[in-house]
C-alpha cells in the first residue's frame, strides 16, 4: 500500500503538504480502538469542532450530478486547507512550505464520520474551490504502518524509487 501512496504522488512535489498533513493526520489526530466489530479509527478531536481546519464537505464536483466521494447519508469532513480557520494548529511541519503559492495548499485529506470514529479516509487534491483531482482511499492498514514509522522514515519511503536508493 505505501507504494501505490507513492506511485499516486500525492503530496509531490515540494512544495506541497500532503504527505507531512498524511504523517500528522495517522500519527497524532487519530487512535485505534479494538471493539467487538474489531479495529476503529477514533479521531482526537471530533472534526465536526472545525479543530485543526477540519469543516464540513459538501460532496458534489463541478457537474451537480457527480460526487468526489461515495454518496452516504453520513457527513464528510475536509482537513487540509491552511486558510482555513483552526488551520493554524496544525504542527508546524505541515505548515511550512506554505507561501500562498496554489501548489502549497492543494492537499487535502477527507473524512466519513460515524457518530465518534472515523468510517473512511481519503485523499486528494484540488486546484480551486470546486474542481477536485483523483481521490484515493486510505486503508486502516496502511494508517496504521504510517503511525509506526518516523517522519524521516515515511517521507523517504514516499521518493521514487531511483531516488531512494541514492
């Protein structure tokens, strides 16, 4: 799974902050609670607060008649946007390539809640404020390898592959 996240590149070039916004969201917003249903995602803070930028997604594109992500009748949260307010409480590893530049505020990480816990994951990217690029779902599995690695580690395991083996 980390290398179809790599080969989606997602959060590259520099000086984009998806990748660092990934690390943060799987090491530091969420939990892994073990229920009789087995593993869920818990997040820190409930992102219906707007904590760390979070708001309320509105799933349609451009065309009314197409969603970004699976029609639920469950609301979908957006984590990414450093204009947006509570943004400024993401770490500043998230933040700092930021330079108002679009490319350094593109990423972004969407969320299904369900009542206290997160349903699913994914990522994508957008150019403006409707027009959304390919969004990718992020498994439990692959959360949890980013949260047991190091920062170092991850971003490494993210460079193409003729770059990691300099």
């Amino acid at each position: 799974e980390l290398s179809q996240l790599r080969d989606s590149e997602f959060g590259r070039p520099s000086p984009r902050h998806g990748l660092n916004l990934l690390y943060w969201f799987a090491h530091d917003f969420i939990t892994f609670h073990l229920t009789s249903d087995g593993q869920i995602m818990v997040p820190r803070e409930n992102p219906s607060t707007n904590a760390y930028g979070f708001h309320r997604f509105k799933n349609f594109s451009d065309d009314d008649e197409l969603h970004l992500l699976p029609e639920q009748k469950l609301p979908y949260y957006g984590v990414g946007n450093l204009n947006a307010p509570g943004a400024e409480k993401l770490p500043s590893y998230v933040r700092k390539d930021y330079n108002r530049v679009p490319e350094s505020n593109m990423d972004r990480i969407m969320v299904r809640l369900n009542g206290n816990f997160l349903e699913r994951v994914y990522i994508t990217q957008h150019s403006d404020q409707t027009s959304f690029g390919q969004r990718h779902r992020i498994s439990q599995g692959l959360l949890l390898n980013i949260k047991n690695m190091s920062q170092e580690e991850f971003l490494k395991k993210m460079q193409p592959p003729q770059i990691q083996n300099q």
